[in-house]
C-alpha cells in the first residue's frame, strides 16, 4: 500500500514547523502557497510566511524548510510521516 500525502495534511505539518521555527501565529494564516506545475504535472508546493520559506516535491514526497538566508532548516520525509492510507484502483 502506497502513502500518498495529501495537501490538507502536509500543509498542517508545514504551518506547525513553521511555528516551530519562531513565526507569530498571527502570520501563519497569511501563509502564501505557490505550485510548479511542468507538463501537466505537480512538481513541487512552496509555502512562505514571515521571511521562512518551505518547499515540498511532490514526486519525492520531502518537504524542505529554509530561512531569509536561504540556509536548511529542516527535511521532512512525508512518506515516513504519514499514515498509509487505501488508494482506490
């Protein structure tokens, strides 16, 4: 069975670090989302508040966290992280 992260999930893992990291709850819901879309597919959803961005690729299923100076954070492996769910055939 495969675990595919779904974005309301990853999203509140996302706000949850970004808090984490010092943002004011007042600036996470002010979160802005982005998505890379090439081909017709969705390659990857960055995600901004305050001065800390984070990036999920969606075909590796990691979320990476960096701050104003562009320095990594914190890598997050979402398929470890979420709990399979059934995938209908």
């Amino acid at each position: 069975m495969r675990a595919e992260p779904q974005t309301t999930e990853v999203r509140r893992i996302v706000l949850r670090m970004f808090h984490k990291f010092g943002a004011s709850p007042g600036n996470l819901f002010e979160m802005q989302e982005t998505t890379r879309i090439d081909r017709g597919r969705c390659m990857a959803r960055c995600y901004r508040v305050e001065e800390m961005m984070a990036m999920w690729l969606t075909e590796v299923g990691i979320v990476q966290f960096y701050d104003a100076a562009g320095a990594m954070l914190a890598t997050i492996n979402l398929l470890q992280q979420i709990t399979p769910e059934p995938m209908a055939a």
